[in-house]
C-alpha cells in the first residue's frame, strides 16, 4: 500500500495533441520536457488502464526502459514515481533505463506483466532539440491498439489531476529491488530474458561454429540501445572477434546521427560492406532495436525480400520453426514478395495497415508466425513487436544453412518466385496543411482514375485501403491510397504517422517481374516515380522534385 503521506495529487490541465500515432507519442524532446507533459500522458494511459474492471495495479507489475536517448533517464524516473502513486504492486525498471523495444515485448511476456512504457523515439535523431517518444505496451507484449490508444487520447484531453510521489530518484544502475513507498521496484538486467528467449529460438551452437569457421560479420548498433544485446550475443556467446559490433554504446544523442539503419543513414556500414575483402554479411538496428538493416558483400536486402526469404528458408535453417508457420502478413504497402512465398507453403498471407499493432490480433489468435514491413521491421510470434537482432539472427542461420552469400539466396529466390522491384520515397518536412489537401484531392479522384496513364502503365484500380481485423472485426479506413497499374506495378501514397515536424509524404514502388533480367531497380521504377510526381503536383505545391530519402 502507498503512504498517503507521500502520495500528491497535483492539478494539471490538458496539453494539446497527445494523440499517439502509428508507434506511440513522438515529440520534440523540449515538448516532452514542459512541466507535466509526460505526467499528464502516463497517468492519462493509467486512467485508461483503470477503466477495465478486471484490473488491479495492487495486483500488477509495470514494466519500464528506453532506447537511452536523452531524458530516457529522467522519464523513467517520473514514470517509477506516478506508478507507485497509482498503487502498482510491482516496477520492473531496466538497469541503465536500457530496454530495447522486442526486449520489453518479451519481458513483459515472460514476467506477466500488465504492460511497459518503452520510452523512444525509434529511429528519428536524440537531443534535447531532437526527439522522445513515449510508447505503452499491452499485457500480449505488443503495441497498444488503436481502441486503446484512442481511450488514451481521450483521457489527455480531460484530464485535470496526476498521482505521484515525494521520493527521491532511484539507482537506475544497479540491479537491486528497491522500496519505493509501497511499491517494490527492481531494477533488472535488460539482456537476460530476451538473450535467453533467442538461444531457445536459434542454435547458437551451430550458428558459433559458423561465426568460428571464417564467416566474418559487422554488426551496426548505431550507438543506440542494441549495442549491449548485440555484444553480448555475436561477440561473448558466439565467438565472433571483438569489434564485429560498432557503435556499441548507447548515445544520449547517437552520436548526432539517425540511428536509422537504412542505405543513407548506415553509410558507414554501407562503406565496409563495399570495400574489396569487405565482411560477408552486414546489419544494423534502429535507436530501440526493433528494425533492422540486411547487407551482403556490396548487395541490399530489401525489407519485403528479406520477410519472404526467411519464410522460404525458416523451418529447415531454424529450430524455433520446425513446427511449419501458421501464416505470414506484412503492412499493405510492403512488397508482395511474402504472399508468393505463402502460396507456395500453402499458408495464408495477411495484408495489414501500416504499423506493428495490427499483427498483435493475428498472432494472438495463432494466425499469423511470421511478419514484416517495408519500415525495415521484421519478426515472429516469439513477442509481439519487431525484432532487429531477431531478423539478423534469422539470417545468420539461413546463411550457414545454405552456404551461399547473401546475393546467392536472395538471386535464388527471385529464380523460384520472381522479383518484386521496389522502392520507399519521402518527402520530408512538408507543410501539414498542405498535404492533407493534396491526399483528400487524391481521394476524390479515385473512382476517376481508371483508364488514365499513370507512368509507362494504365490505371487498372485505385482505391483507399481499409482494413478489418479478422479477429476483433474493427475496421481502420483511410490507410492509404493504392493506384494499380496494368504492367503489374502498384504505387501506393500516405502520410507517415511517426514524424514530429511537419508532414512527410511517403510514396512506395512496386513493380513485379517474372524473370528479373533487369538489375537497376531506378530504371524499371522512374516511370511510375514521376507518374506519381506529377499526378501530385509535387513541385508545384511544396518546390520539391526529388525525395529527400529513399529506401
Ligand atoms: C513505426 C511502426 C511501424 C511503421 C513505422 C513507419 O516503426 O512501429 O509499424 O511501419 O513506424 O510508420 P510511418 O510510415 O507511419 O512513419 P518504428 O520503428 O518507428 O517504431
């Protein structure tokens, strides 16, 4: 029980526009730190929480880390105290406030916890002129779902008082279990479950050999919260030599840079991967650990290839899969490369909104094992959020099943089920006004489209994607416009829902091939590119040609 002395209710009044998005609450650092924003929002989810009968905090445990960006520490704090206030029996608290995303997904799972604030901004830059997020994560170790994060919303624009506690801050750097008031807190070690949940997935004995053998490896951690899992796993367990991980400790500021493991944010494992007698296989994590970035020697594996390959190879290269997979989904935006794979294992492939709360229902309900998305996000059943590490590991094992290079599984898999070429362009730092005019302009021009030329193709369909939850029946429209083209290619255009400046307009290309004869995606995706420019008007409304990204 909470002392009622050190118990303090505090009046506050609502903050505008604490609306989760596609992954949680993200902000400039500097809004996160105005007094009693982060109170307001966590006590808004409590409240939330509260609102299910069957749930008792005196009975529950909370579960709490970060991606180790800047004010992760000091959130951590604030939420240790206002979890306490609220009565809950149990805080498990990362030691160091280092907890990478899947880590709280599993650790949540296997302490039975009711939930876990992960406290990150992804993969966008830290500092305090950059950004935080916060993100609560359900009893199933998954993404709040969107009911829930509405009821969330709901409770921020209402609120007027938040409970937490005269008490002094915690050791969050030693592993102990702490009396906070009532409340016990433990801080824990945040490798242990999730490195033990991946030898039960994987066969680290086989795959020791294989890094023992010759088989030379860099791992990128991008100075964000991989590096300890990544050292741990690759360098103590499985003998790979020291500095086969860069980047290893975390950054408050990562460094300055984008701890966004793609071809431009990864140049300089980009750059190794080029060089002549360069590493067989290269990798990298965003800030919390969930994406993850697959490189051979001088080659790019995009996301969707990388879903529909480890589903081709997953049970005979590993163990954790042997039992065969009830069925694959991926966002609607992803490749389609994973749906040809589920055809040919005769299992269903699932197309979802974009964002990782929409896989949580299907894996629940043991449809779904294995899933991905074009965002550089790949998993499985093992938690319910992505998995960086996960994905590199499930590599590592098709790589020593198969004894091929990179290329060489990749080049065999377009062989067997063709090539999906494909490509993600934004453009950043839109006005917002602006763009939401241009996408409702769009949606008024669907039913007009087919016919037009759109690029080397005609226009076949073009709808707004919506989606019903096969499990729980709810229905999420307005996902984003899809143009199908007669030469098989598939444009799709949104708005991202995890920016925190402005609109960033995200335009995805897909081209389907057969016999992928062609090696330069560019030249087979510049039609439908500028089809799209300029159905948008893109230069006209924002002075924009090119992308700012492109992945
Ligand atoms: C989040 C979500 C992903 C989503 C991605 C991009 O990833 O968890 O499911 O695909 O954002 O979303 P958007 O296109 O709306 O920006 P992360 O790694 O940022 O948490």
């Amino acid at each position: 029980m909470t002392n009622p002395m050190t118990v303090r209710s505090t009046a506050t009044t609502p903050f505008p526009g604490q609306r989760p998005g596609t992954s949680g609450l993200r902000k400039k650092t500097r809004v996160f730190m105005e007094p009693g924003y982060v109170e307001n929002f966590v006590q808004s989810v409590f409240n939330a929480l509260a609102e299910d009968p069957e749930v008792d905090f005196g009975k529950e445990a909370l579960v709490v880390g970060g991606d180790g960006r800047y004010f992760n520490r000091q959130a951590i704090q604030t939420i240790v105290r206002m979890a306490a206030a609220n009565g809950f029996r149990r805080v498990l608290a990362a030691r160091g406030g280092i907890l990478s995303t899947p880590a709280m997904s599993a650790v949540i799972r296997r302490k039975g916890a009711l939930g876990g604030f992960v406290l990150s901004a992804s993969h966008n830059p830290g500092g305090i002129d950059a950004d935080f997020g916060i993100k609560y994560n359900i009893r199933n170790g998954g993404p709040a779902p969107a009911a829930f994060t509405e009821r969330i919303y709901a409770h921020t624009r209402s609120i007027s008082r938040y409970r937490t506690l005269d008490w002094p801050d915690i050791d969050l750097d030693r592993e102990a279990t702490l009396a906070v008031d009532g409340c016990e807190v433990r801080v824990f070690d945040p490798l242990e479950e999730y490195v033990a949940l991946m030898q039960e997935l994987f066969d680290f004995d086989r795959l020791r050999g294989f890094l023992t053998g010759g088989f030379r490896m860099v791992f990128d951690a991008m100075h964000a919260v991989t590096g300890p899992y990544a050292r741990r796993i690759f360098e103590d367990l499985l003998g790979a030599p020291a500095g086969t991980v860069l980047h290893a400790t975390p950054l408050e500021d990562f460094g300055g840079e984008h701890p966004d493991p793609n071809l431009t944010h990864a140049a300089e494992l980009v750059a190794r991967m080029e060089a002549p007698e360069g590493p067989d296989f290269g990798a990298a994590c965003d800030g919390d650990g969930d994406r993850n970035l697959i490189l051979g020697r001088d080659f790019f594996v995009t996301p969707g290839d990388s879903l529909a390959i480890i589903a081709e190879h997953a049970q005979r290269a590993i163990p954790g899969y042997r039992g065969g997979l009830a069925g694959l989904a991926r966002s609607m935006p992803t490749s389609t490369a994973a749906d040809r794979v589920a055809e040919a294992l005769g299992i269903p492939c699932y197309e979802t909104p974009t964002g990782w709360k929409f896989f949580g229902n299907l894996m629940d309900a043991g449809l779904c094992t294995l899933c991905g998305e074009e965002s550089f996000g790949t998993g499985s059943n093992h938690i319910r959020e992505k998995d960086g590490l996960w994905a590199v590991l499930a590599w590592l094992s098709i790589l020593e099943e198969t004894r091929q290079p990179v290329s060489g599984v990749v080049k065999a898999h377009w062989r067997r089920f063709g090539r999906s070429y494909y490509q993600r362009h934004d453009y950043e730092g839109l006005d917002a006004a602006t763009s939401t005019e241009m996408m409702d302009e769009l949606r008024e021009r669907l039913p007009h489209l087919p016919g037009q030329r759109l690029g080397a193709g005609e226009i076949i369909r073009a709808d707004d994607f919506s989606y019903t939850d096969p499990v729980d029946g709810s229905t999420s429209s307005a996902q984003g416009i899809r143009i199908f083209l007669d030469d098989g290619s598939r444009v799709v255009c949104r708005l991202s829902g995890t920016g925190t400046e402005g609109a960033t307009l995200r335009i995805y290309l897909e081209s389907y091939r057969r016999d992928p004869v062609e090696d330069d995606i560019q030249a087979v995706l510049a039609p439908a590119a500028h089809g799209i420019r300029a159905m948008l008007h893109l230069e006209q409304r924002f002075d924009r040609e090119e992308p700012d990204v492109v992945t």
